[in-house]
C-alpha cells in the first residue's frame, strides 16, 4: 500500500523547499542550478543501500558533470545516519518522520526482500558489507532498524523549475536506475534544453 494518494509522475511538480542535510548544510529542492536526482533509500547502514551508492559514489565527478546533485533520502534519524554518511560526497537527509517518504508515495511492502529478483543483490551486499565493515570501511547496521526493512528505493529526476522529469518506483529492494541510467535521462533532458534553445533562435 503506498503512503500518500498517488505516487508522483513525470510532469508533476515539486514544491520548493529546503531539506537539512545530515552534515548541517541546506540543501534545496529544486535546485535552481542543477537536475536534482532525489533517491529514496532505507535505513542506515543498509547492506543493500551501501552496494548501490558504492556505485554513485565511484562515479559522483561523472554525475555532477553532467549537472545533477544527488541527495539521498534515509528513514534513519540523523544520529543514526551520521557514522555511516561521513565519507559521502553528496547529501544525505534524515526522514525519520516519513514526511518526504508520504508525500513521494514511496512505499513499504514484504517483496522488498521476497522478491527472486532481490535475493542475488541481497547476498551480494552482505558479503561485500562483512567485508568492508572487518576493513574499518562500513559500520554495521542496528539490529532493529528505525522505520523497518520492508522500505523500497524510489527516484526522482527534478528541473530546476520543479518539474518532474523522471520517476521510478522500485519493486524490491534493488530495483533503482542505475548512475548509467541518471546519465542517460541527464542527457536527454540537456539535449531538449539544446534544441529548445535552437529553435528560440531560429
């Protein structure tokens, strides 16, 4: 069951506001400069979460290059957050509320991990986090995370303007655009921008 209505979609606009970044920082959505690539993960320490921003995190010049600003979204309070956020180049924001969660309509559901297609990157994670975490690299994970387990990721692209110009809803636990993926909507979306220029100044 989702947590608001609907779910946001492409075309969809955001209301303006500033999110508390867990280093302190204001971080604004939208960003007037910059796409906002708005992800939603779970809970801190997360074996899952940590493979996929490993991933964002290997290739953050590639992302920012191509003028997005990531901010990543915990249900985690930020005391929570904190030791396992400290090496991140991006921003990551404590929703332990669930307001933000409420009004993007991301949900909650069991197939977050009884999903097949879940079960690989699962195991994965938890390899590479036992490996990682004996290497001083990772903290471990509350027992009893706040919020749960069952959270599914989401992604949101956002325009300057506020408008939505992606969306994904994920189905299980690893189901989220790849940074492949973010670079390819990017450059749509900056390609349109070009042509729209173009015929301006036709």
């Amino acid at each position: 069951m989702r947590m608001s209505r609907s779910p946001i979609e492409p075309g969809s606009t955001v209301d303006e506001r500033s999110l508390t970044a867990v280093s302190g920082d204001q971080v604004a959505v939208p960003d007037p400069d910059r796409l906002i690539h708005l992800q939603f993960r779970r809970f801190a320490g997360c074996p899952v979460c940590n493979l996929h921003l490993r991933s964002v995190v290997r290739r953050h010049r590639e992302i920012e290059a191509a003028g997005v600003r990531e901010v990543v979204v915990f249900h985690s309070p930020a005391e929570e957050l904190v030791p396992h956020t400290t090496d991140l180049p991006f921003a990551v924001v404590a929703d332990p509320a669930r307001r933000l969660y409420a009004e993007f309509g991301v949900e909650r559901s069991p197939r977050a991990l009884l999903s097949p297609r879940a079960w690989g990157p699962i195991v994965r994670a938890v390899l590479s986090g036992v490996r990682n975490v004996v290497r001083g690299r990772e903290h471990l994970p509350s027992i009893s995370p706040h919020g749960g387990r069952l959270g599914l990721p989401a992604d949101f692209l956002i325009a300057p303007d506020g408008r939505v110009l992606a969306a994904k809803y994920g189905e299980h636990v690893y189901d989220q655009w790849s940074v492949d993926e973010l670079l390819e909507l990017a450059a749509r979306r900056n390609t349109q921008t070009i042509d729209r220029v173009t015929d301006a100044e036709r």
